[in-house]
C-alpha cells in the first residue's frame, strides 16, 4: 500500500510540473512581447533611440530573464 501511494505522489508530479513550467514560461514570453512592442513602436516614433532609453530596454529583458531562470532555479532545489 505505501509503494503504491508513492508511486501515486511521484506520477502526480511528473504530470503536473510541465504544467506549472509551461504556465510560468507563459508568463515570461507575455513580457518579452510587451517589451519588444514597446520597443517597436519607440522606434517607430524616433529611429535613433537614445543610449539610455536602449539600456532601459535591456535591463527589462534582462530582469524578466533572470526571473524565469530564479524561478526555475526554486522550482529544482526546493525538491
């Protein structure tokens, strides 16, 4: 009995962890896609985008980024 509810809890997270992963990746991609349009469309009004304005844009994506691999990071040590 306590083999076959291990191997219960063990099936339950092998099938429900793609999930999550595949949620939390949503996430992150749902960012990125922000970021690009508003990077799109501030190119779009002035080509020649200013040094600072460009490091804002990098250190967005940076951050959503490094989020994505902390999550995932948690998500493995935290087994």
């Amino acid at each position: 009995m306590l083999n076959a509810t291990i191997t219960l809890f063990a099936a339950y997270e092998v099938f429900f962890e793609p999930r999550k992963l595949w949620v939390r990746e949503t996430i992150i991609f749902s960012k990125l896609k922000d970021i690009e349009r508003d990077l799109k469309y501030d190119l779009a009004k002035d080509p020649n985008l200013p040094e600072d304005k460009l490091s804002a844009y990098k250190q967005k994506i940076d951050e959503a980024l490094t989020e994505s691999l902390d999550e995932w990071v948690k998500d493995k040590t935290s087994a």
